[in-house]
C-alpha cells in the first residue's frame, strides 16, 4: 500500500519552517510574557494588542511590531486578524516607497490566504517574488518561490512546483538558511515521489536530512528538531517502501517510536506507528500490526487532522485486505471513502477505488470506471490549475509590465515637470534680472537726473547770487558815494551855519544835524548789511525755468511766455521727469529762436488728477514739414528719447505756415 508522505511534510513545514524569524528588537513586542501563555490566553492577549494598533507608530520599530503581531495572528489561525494587519503594513510600506516592507507585506497577505485562497496566495507570492528580485534580495526570492511551489505541490501540480523549486535551490545554493534549505529539498523530494522518481527523491529528503544534521553542527536553535527528524526519516522510509525495500524502511522507522515521541508529539507518533506496521505489512511480516495499526488509527482520532485519520483507515482497510477480511476491509474502505470525498482528497479516493476493486471483484467493472472518471476529472483539474497559475503568472507580468510603462511615463512627466520648472525658474530669474537691470538703470537715471537737476540749480543760485551780489555792489556804492555824500556836504553846511549866535535858529539847526547824523548812520548800517546778506539756498524748479525762458527770450526777437499752474507741487515730482521736462523745454525753445521765425512762443505746464503734468509749447512760426525732414534732427530725437526713458509719449504736430506744437505728458508716481 502506498504510505501518506503528504501528512509527514505538512509536518515538518509546520514544525521546521517559521513564517518568519523573529527580529532582534524583540522589546517592542512582549514575547516573554506571550510565551508563557497557553491556548485562548494567546488568543485574549493578541486581542488586547490589536485594539490599540491604531497608536503604534510608523516608524522602524513599530513597523516591526506590527510584523510580529499579525505573525502570532497567523500562528493560532486567526488569518482574517493577520491579514488585516498586513494590508495595514502595505499601507504603510507604499506611503514611505519602502519597497522591501512592501514585498515582506505582500509575503504575508499571501501567507494568510494560503489555506482558504491558494490562487490569490500564489498572486501575492509572485508580487514579493518580484520585488524581492528587485532590490537583490535572493533568500526571500528563494522563500517566495519555495511558497509558490507548495501551492503548487498542493494543487497537484507536481511538474511545475518541481521547476520552481529547481529555480530556488538555483538562487540558494550557496546560502547558510540551512531551515529553508531544508524545506526546500524536503518538498522537492515529495514533488518527485508523486512523479514516480523514487531514487531522486530519496536523494533529496537526504539532503533534507542533511541540512538538518549541519543546522545542529552550526547550533542553530529549531524549534521542534525532533519533529524534523521524525518527518524526515518517515519520508526517507517512506521512500524505500515505495521501492520495496521494507527492511530498510522498518529499520528507519523503529527507532523513532520512544515514549517521549508519544508523549510530547502523539500524532506525529501515531503516523511513524501506522507507516511501520504497513512497511511490516508489505514485508510479509504480519506479526501484531493489527494493534499497531488501531493504536495508530485511535491516537489519530484523538489527536490528528481528517487527512491523517484518512490514512489510518485506508491502512486498515489494505490490512484486512491482506488477511482476506473482505467485509473488515470494505468496511473502512467505504467509511475511508466518504471521509475522502468529504474533504476531496481525491489521489486517496483513487487508492480506495483500487482497493475496493479488489476487495469487491463484482464490482470491478465499477470501481474501474469511476477510476476512469476520477482520473480524467483529475486530469481536467490539473490542467485547470495549470492554466490558472499560468494565468495568475500572465497577469502579474502584464501588470508589471504596465507599471514598467507606467513607470516610464512617470519618469518622463517627471523630467519634462523638471525641465519645465527649471525653464520657468530660469524665466523668472530672468525677468527679475531684467527688472531688477530696468530698476538699477532707472535709479541710475534718476541719480543721474538729480545731480544734473541739482547741477542746474547749484549754477542758478550762483548766477542770482551773482547778479545779487553785482546788484547790492551797486547800491552800496550808490548810496555811500552819492548819498553819503550829499548828507555829508549838507551836515556840513549846517554846522557852518549852527555857528550863528541866534540861539532859537541854533538849536534847531543843531537838531537837524543829529537827525541827517542818524540817516547817515543808518544808510551805512544799511550798506554794510547789503555787502553781507546771506544767500537764500532755497531752490525753486519754477524759477529755474523763468530762467530757462528768459535766457531764450534773450536770444532774439522771439517773444516766450511761462504759464505755470501754480498747483503743481514740484517737490513731489521726481528729479528724473523734472530733469527730462526741463531739458525738452529747454532743446524746444533753441529751435525755436533759431528755425521757427516765430513771434511768439507759449509754455504752458498743466496738471489733471494731481496724476498727470501736460506740457504744452506752441509758436506761430513757419512749420515744417515732418515728411521732408530725413534725418528727423539730433534735437527731435533727442527729446523723443528723453520722453521714452520716463514712460512718455512725445508727438510733434507742424505744418508749413501754420507753427509748431509739441506735446508731452508725465505721469507723476
């Protein structure tokens, strides 16, 4: 009879390989105080951490106790508890682009639907897979795959878990994971057993057994050593069995069966016990295997799952088969066939057909035919789960492949968003340069305007002091040399007479003469005063320009008039525009008196909306044509120019015999 390695490797994966090594920052999640408890106090004290899971932060360590927390959930089969935390963890592992928490999140979303949702486990697996491979992570890229074949392997897909696992001990060869390793050759042995390569799979739980032996050499601390090599050292029997070397497999086998085995893992116990009396059994040897099966099949009652129970009763079934017991055998073989079909075992259910073919020859026919059946339904399966892993394996390359262009285009919008936000910062650079140039440039002109505006009226004062002084010369010598004078030779003349003895006429005269004493006085007070008046250094833009005019008024025959509003406050005005209106008056008013031929000329300065200064000049001169003048004339230009540089508009408006106007507004900041 076939013996049930299938059992014996859920064994060692459940015992031999943790979902995850514990992390050393072991303090953040209380392992010490969670050990210690039992059962549904593990259940109760997880429950008590899942409520306040909210306030663990996102940092490394809570992170990681977020990890262990949904690896205990996942330890006592709360799966949908383990996988909400999980999703949590991709969360956050995707809001900080952490991709190896990424790929660990999707390991353990897929850990938690392996039971109930292989295909959906298989799809995660692939997504860790990939991004393991990513960052260069070869021991996950080797647990993923290993993960990927159990799928497989449980599937029934032998062929195609096989391949993956040659991928994996490829990735693995020259790694220290000697637990991983393990399992690794352990399931590959188990996919070659079930293809009928007896000797390579036997050659594989060897080296299964192997990593174990080199594990202990290197003390590394395995939970459940024992149990690896109860599972091992079955599967390794097992193998002799199937190739009907049953002495060597009884020989592997009794050694194992001791009291502590039965005590601490009494399932495990019950499994070595029935493989032993079937090895037995086909050895011809029949000598107390019935009790050894039946203590076997009621230890599994007790303590095993429906699959090991499964097996017992099959192995009871085959027993009494052997010893001609045909109503024993179709007995368990017909209650071992609807356990098989309750929970689809259905390589179990095949077995049981066969041997109920022979248990029962009249019904042959019929026990062939639903062999028949079971075996295409089995095949249609298989290639159904193929096209499905196929299928699952398609779709996460297309979406990888869309997220590579998906990535691509990001990278290009990123770069193109680069280059535009450095173009638009070059443009605002730029335009800040050049404003800030247009700036420095006018402050340069407004500086420059008021040092020559100051210029201008520094030569104005000194031209009127000038004139003040020449004037105040002037009077002063007037009054000393003429006036002065005239009193004196009179003061004189009245002393003279004062020498008459009439005494009413004397001191009248002597009166007179203190009186003109006194003017004289005071008209020297009032010389001496012109000589060193002080200079008013207040300047007067107005007056500066009634200078202006009356120089061009002294040019030639042209009569130039002034009209000023008097409202405008030329302290607000700025120096630049002052300086540019100023010049533009004073380069108009040279053409006039030296082309227009005109007698008169008007200056008329305005103000609208205390904004806007509007001048005005006009003559009643010959004109000229604008059309003729080819080189428009430096002074023209000149004046056009200084009413650009302030924002200004300047227009001429002449014809031949009708004057000339030239008109100019200033807009005041």
């Amino acid at each position: 009879m076939r013996k049930y390695i299938f059992v014996l490797f859920i064994i060692s994966l459940s015992s031999c390989y943790n979902k995850d090594n514990k992390s050393s920052k072991t303090i953040v999640f209380p392992y010490n105080e969670y050990n210690q408890l039992l059962g549904k106090q593990k259940k109760q004290f997880l429950d008590s951490l899942y409520k306040v899971v909210e306030t663990v932060p996102n940092n490394e360590q809570g992170v990681q106790y977020l990890f262990d927390l949904s690896t205990e959930y996942y330890y006592i089969n709360d799966f949908p508890k383990s996988l909400k935390i999980s999703r949590d963890l991709l969360e956050i592992a995707k809001d900080k682009s952490d991709t190896l928490n990424i790929a660990k999140s999707y390991s353990f979303i897929g850990d938690t639907y392996e039971q109930n949702h292989k295909d959906s486990a298989y799809f995660y697996y692939q997504k860790a897979q990939k991004l393991f491979q990513i960052i260069g992570n070869e021991e996950n890229v080797g647990k993923m795959i290993f993960n990927k074949a159990y799928i497989l392997f449980y599937e029934g897909n032998y062929l195609q878990s096989e391949i993956e696992l040659s991928n994996a001990l490829q990735l693995l060869k020259s790694n220290s994971n000697h637990q991983l390793l393990y399992t690794v050759y352990n399931l590959m042995g188990c996919n070659l057993e079930n293809l009928g390569d007896y000797e390579t799979a036997l050659e594989y739980f060897k080296q299964a057994k192997n990593q174990l032996n080199m594990a202990r050499e290197a003390r590394i601390d395995y939970n459940g050593y024992s149990n690896c090599d109860v599972a091992i050292a079955s599967n390794i029997a097992n193998m002799y069995d199937k190739m009907h070397k049953y002495g060597k497999s009884i020989e592997i086998l009794k050694p194992l069966l001791n009291k502590e085995l039965e005590n601490r893992w009494p399932n495990d116990y019950a499994i070595v016990l029935g493989n032993l009396g079937s090895s037995m059994m086909k050895k011809g040897n029949l000598n107390g295997v019935e009790s050894m099966l039946y203590k076997s099949f009621n230890i599994s009652l007790q303590h095993g799952n429906q699959t090991t129970i499964l097996y017992k009763s099959i192995t009871l079934g085959d027993y009494y088969l052997t010893i001609k017991d045909t109503a024993k055998s179709l007995q368990f073989l017909k209650e071992s066939l609807i356990s098989g079909k309750k929970i689809k075992a259905n390589n179990e259910i095949k077995l049981i057909y066969e041997l109920l073919a022979r248990a029962d020859p009249n019904q042959d026919s019929y026990y062939k035919e639903k062999i028949i059946q079971l075996t295409d339904s089995l095949a249609k399966a298989q290639r159904k789960v193929n096209n499905k892993y196929a299928r699952i394996a398609y779709e996460t390359s297309v979406i990888e492949d869309e997220n590579k262009i998906l990535t691509k285009n990001n990278l290009y919008l990123l770069i193109s968003s680069f280059i535009l936000i450095v173009l638009f910062m070059g443009i605002l650079v730029f335009r800040y340069w050049k404003n800030k140039r247009k700036e420095l440039e006018f402050q340069s002109q407004l500086q420059s305007a008021e040092i020559e505006l100051f210029e201008l009226m520094q030569q104005y004062q000194i031209d009127l002091n000038h004139t003040k002084v020449i004037e105040q010369n002037r009077i002063s010598k007037e009054l000393h040399d003429s006036v002065t004078n005239k009193l004196l030779g009179v003061h004189l003349v009245l002393k003279t007479l004062n020498e008459s003895n009439e005494i009413d006429i004397k001191e009248k005269r002597k009166k007179y003469i203190e009186e003109i004493h006194a003017i004289e006085n005071e008209i020297r007070e009032i010389t001496h005063d012109l000589r060193t008046e002080e200079i008013d250094p207040h300047f007067d833009f107005k007056m500066l320009l009634l200078n202006c005019i009356q120089q061009a008024d002294e040019m030639g025959t042209t009569r130039f008039n002034l009209d000023c509003n008097p409202m405008i406050d030329w302290e607000s005005v700025s120096g630049l525009i002052k300086i540019t209106l100023y010049r533009i008056i004073q380069e108009a008013l040279s053409n006039v008196s030296k082309y227009a031929e005109a007698s008169e000329c008007q200056v008329v300065i305005s103000i609208k909306d205390k904004q806007t200064i509007d001048l005005l000049i006009s003559d009643n001169g010959k004109g000229f044509d604008l059309n003729t003048v080819t080189t428009q004339g430096i002074g023209l230009k000149n004046m056009k120019e200084r009413a650009e540089k302030v924002n200004s508009n300047l227009s001429i408006t002449t014809q031949l015999g009708e004057g000339t106007q030239i008109q100019c507004s200033f807009t005041i900041d």
